[in-house]
C-alpha cells in the first residue's frame, strides 16, 4: 500500500512538482509529504484602541480590537518524505536573511531546486520559513517584533550577492563576467524577498530549536544568516544535528573553548563561490569564518572548507543553490554527506 502511494502521488505531483530534470535523474517518488508549525509563544496585548473598519469595499465597519492574546514567533516548515530512503537522517533546509525557503525551492528560471534535487536522492527534506519570513506569519510591530523591518530593493541583492560587480551595476545590469546567476530571471528571484529584523534572533534560534525537537537528529544545511542559527542550535543540542553545511555563512557561533567543544563529533562542510576577492565586504565576511573555523578546529572540531574556484566550480555568487550549475554544487555536498556515511547508495 505504501510503495501505490508513493507512485500514486510520483504520477500526479510530477507535471507541477519537479519542473525540468535530467534524464540521468533518479525518478521522485515521494511517500509522504505535509507542512506544520513549530515553536512560538502566546503574548497578551493591552491598552491599544479599538478601531471600526472596512474590511471589505461596500461592507459595513467591522469593529476591531487589537487587544487579547496572541500565537507569535511559531516557524512554517514542510516536509517530503522519499518513497525509498538513503538519507540516513532529514536535510533541513535553513535560509539566509531577507528571504524564505523558497531559495531552496524551483530556481528563478524554472529549474529544480536542492529541495528536489536532494529528495531525488533518498533524503527526506525539510524545508521552512523562519520567525517573520512567508508563512511563519508576523506579530504586532514594534509591540512584539521590536523595531521597524529592513527591506531589500531591487538593486541590493544584485549588487550584493556578487551578479554584478558592485555599486551601480543593477541600474545598467552589468553582470559579473561569467556568472552563474540566471540574470535574466533576475525579478523571479526578487519577488520573493521579504522583510526581516534585527530584533528577532532569539526567537529564530528558539524555534530552529523547536524544529530539530520534532525532527529528530538531521543534517542541517543553511545559506548566509542561516548559519548563525544553525551554529547556535548545534551548540545548544549537539545530539540532534549530524552535520552542518554552511552555504557562505555570515554568522557564527559562541567561540569560547567550552562552547567549541560541544562541536566536537558534528562534521562541518563550509562552502564558498567565486568572486570573492573582487568585493571587500565578502573577504571580511570569509575570514570571520576562517577564523571561526580556525578555533574550532583548534578544539578537535571536523570542518572542511570547500572552496569552489579551486575545485574548478567557477561562477558562483552568494546564490549558488538557485545559480546554472547548482547541481554540480549539490554533487559536491552529497558525495561529501556520503563520505560521511550519511547516505547509501
């Protein structure tokens, strides 16, 4: 019944779920799939007034009162399950600041995502949108999310994210000279930037902690702010993460000797794209991490730091999951996973 149920929902997810793949692509088959919410608090919220409104044009006001007791800070994630598993735990899929899990979704142009790519291949996938992001929801601001939100414009990831080559080069999109980035679906990918804090870091923490509670032991994979919290959860619960893998982080963990060591038997996998050289900003946020890496090493920690240009993987700005050759990038991250004994043939 199980193996019907998974060809059954292979045959009518295919047309929408997998968008184009390869020939040579392990077929998807999926066993289960679902979403939840995990994590949050209720707050009570007094003293604001009561206001009538007119929800809808042409419908009378509704009266409106903001005071009461609300479920704030909970995170989405959503999950597939492969009919045939050779992960030997879940991927969770963490995201960087501004965005959601889409980035690990379909590509801006249409291609499959790691989310798929990785569920091809006997992984069980767990994608989420944190505290504030997407379907996570949001909570009164600044009454609970403290301080106003930071939005991107058009021009900043593009000029940030290392497709074009600094200041300026959005108005004329000038793009770096063999990127990888599909430029041309360039507004795909800023559609789904969203609003984020400065003020939320606990409770994002609180609930990626919440998330493995539920999950159970997993390889954590998170891009840029994602790190942080990655870090931070494998140093509160170091039994619940078997390996972490650091898409060009731009946060650490706590690097005090005692907090080092309770990384000790997690293998980390750090991995960098090209161009970083050309951007001050990206060889100060590298080295921050090479220095982490450095200690942690130092106190009997495993990480290996992938340097993509040196492996011949050229092209790849801060995006490299959503990027041409982002299944060349996940091949890398399997076989190391493998070699790990994190997944079987």
């Amino acid at each position: 019944m199980r193996c019907l149920l998974a060809l059954a929902l292979a045959v009518v997810l295919a047309p929408w779920l997998t968008g184009p793949a390869l020939a040579q692509d392990p077929p998807l088959l999926v066993s289960a799939m679902g979403s939840f919410h995990v994590g949050g608090r209720e707050v009570t919220i007094q003293g604001r007034p009561v206001r009538e409104v007119v929800l809808v044009p042409g419908a009378r006001a509704a009266r409106i009162d903001p005071n009461g007791t609300y479920r704030v800070e909970g995170m989405y994630a959503q999950f597939h399950h492969p009919a045939r598993r050779q992960g030997a735990v879940p991927l969770l899929f963490w995201h960087g600041g501004g965005m959601t899990g889409v980035a690990w979704e379909s590509t801006p142009d249409g291609r499959e995502g790691w989310q798929h790519w990785f569920l091809r291949r006997g992984w069980s996938v767990y994608v989420s949108d944190a505290v504030e992001r997407g379907r996570a929801g949001w909570a009164m601001s600044p009454e609970i999310f403290a301080g106003e939100p930071i939005f991107l414009s058009l021009a900043d990831p593009w000029e940030r994210f290392r497709i074009g080559p600094g200041p300026g080069s959005f108005r004329t999109r000038s793009v770096i000279p063999g990127s990888q980035f599909p430029a041309e679906a360039y507004e795909q990918f800023a559609a789904q930037l969203v609003p984020r804090w400065t003020t939320t870091d606990a409770a994002q923490t609180a609930a990626y902690q919440a998330l493995l509670a539920r999950t159970g032991p997993a390889v954590v994979v998170a891009h840029a702010q994602g790190g942080l919290f990655a870090f931070r959860a494998a140093q509160a619960d170091p039994e619940r993460v078997r390996a972490l893998v650091l898409i060009e982080p731009s946060g650490f963990g706590d690097a005090a000797p005692a907090a080092l060591a309770r990384l000790r038997g997690i293998p980390i996998l750090a991995v960098y794209g090209d161009f970083i050289e050309q951007d001050a900003r990206w060889v100060a946020i590298r080295q921050r991490g090479l220095d982490f890496y450095a200690a942690a090493q130092a106190a009997g920690v495993q990480v290996e730091v992938l340097d993509l240009p040196a492996q011949g993987i050229r092209g790849n700005g801060h995006l490299m999951m959503m990027e041409r050759n982002n299944r060349e990038v996940a091949a890398k991250i399997q076989a190391w996973l493998a070699a790990r004994g994190l997944w079987q043939e």
